[in-house]
C-alpha cells in the first residue's frame, strides 16, 4: 500500500533531529505502534554511512519497518525511511522520494525535508521537530503548520540540546510541545481527523504531554 495510491486519504510524519538525535529517536520509534495509518521521513544530521546504522538500530527497537531511503523509492504507510547521510530528501504529490546531494551542512537538511512534505501533503502532514543544535527545521516546520498540518517538538527538559526546537518555539512555528517520552502520543493522537480540528485544545495538551507518559496516557483514556 503506498501514498502513490492513496494519496487524497493518506499523511506524512516529517521527524528532524540533530545531536542527541539517535536517543530521542528510539525513544520515539519504540513506542509508536504497529499499524499506523502513514508513512514516516527521517532526516537526522548524519555523515554518509552512519545513516544506515541508525535505520538498522531504530528497526530494531520499532513495531514500523525503518530503513534507509534509496532513489526510487515511493512513500509507503507503516514504514519509516531515513534519509541517507550525504543527501536531502524531497517528495513529490504521488509519494515518490527524491535524493539529491547535499551541498549545505549540517546535512541531511530538516528544513528541505519538511517543507518538501508540507508542499506535497499540506494539512496531511506532521512535523515533529526533536533535539538538536542551531535552527535548521524551523523553516520546514513553519512551513507545515502554515500549510494546516500540526508541528510537535521535543521538550527542554528530555531533550540533550534545547536549540533547533526552541528556534521553533520562538518563531511561532509549534503547535505541540512533548516530552520525550510523550512525542509518539503526540504523533498518533494527531493523526486523528477531530484532532486537527481543535488546535484550542493544543496548549492544553502541551501541558499533559510535558508531565510525563503515564498522565499524558492517562489523560487520553
């Protein structure tokens, strides 16, 4: 089952992350469930080779397949891919993956992922913005939530740098702040159609999902 087929019903989760990253990504990764309804882009900042590693480990702590994205290769739901170190990752409407190389560092670039997505799925899309260094992302995740999707970043206490998410915040781009251990709630509560419809209710949210797993979940039950 791909985007390419199903494309009007379908969404994308957009995840950038830099250092701190493979921790928060499998933190991530291993409580999202198995089923989900989309498909997952992956762009943390990595040299080439290392990419594949992080594919392999988060593959290996998920209930979703996750590899390394290679050219050709269409958007599919369930499955995670993660952009090879060295490139940047760019889709088109249909869900096909494009890989060019980096010019830019840090690299893979967050900001061309997620404004990529934003423009091919618009309200369709999620940006999840976690650890990292510098600014890259808030581009990308200004782009999403001005496109209607939801933007979710990591919060200051579980993240190991509070840098490229407190750009976010800063700039006005984030919808959702969670904890660490609250992100995949995050994700899977906002791939709920009535969801998107109450952004009122996002501020709230942030507050549960800032306190911790267990009352986040607990608040959702």
């Amino acid at each position: 089952m791909t985007l390419e087929n199903n494309a009007s019903d379908l969404s994308v989760v957009a995840i950038g992350a830099s250092a701190g990253g493979p921790v928060a990504l499998e933190k991530v990764f291993s409580k999202l469930p198995s089923g989900l309804k989309t498909a997952v882009v992956i762009s943390q900042h990595m040299p080439r080779g290392f990419t594949k590693r992080l594919s392999e480990r988060l593959a290996t702590v998920s209930n979703l397949p996750v590899r390394e994205a290679r050219r050709g290769d269409v958007l599919q739901v369930e499955t995670a891919l993660v952009t090879p170190g060295g490139y940047n990752m760019e889709m088109s409407e249909d869900g096909r993956i494009l890989l060019r190389e980096a010019t830019q560092s840090p690299s893979p670039s967050i900001d061309i992922m997620m404004k990529s997505a934003a423009n091919a799925f618009g309200p369709r899309c999620i940006g999840v913005l976690l650890t990292g260094m510098l600014t890259d992302g808030v581009l990308g995740m200004r782009a999403v939530k001005d496109g209607g999707g939801v933007t979710i970043v990591q919060d200051e206490s579980s993240s190991l740098i509070f840098g490229m998410n407190k750009a976010a915040i800063e700039a006005g781009a984030v919808d959702i702040v969670a904890h660490i251990s609250c992100v995949a709630l995050a994700i899977t509560d906002s791939l709920s159609e009535p969801f998107f419809q109450h952004r009122s209710i996002y501020a709230e949210l942030s507050r549960r999902y800032q306190e911790g797993s267990n009352r986040a979940e607990a608040a959702t039950t």
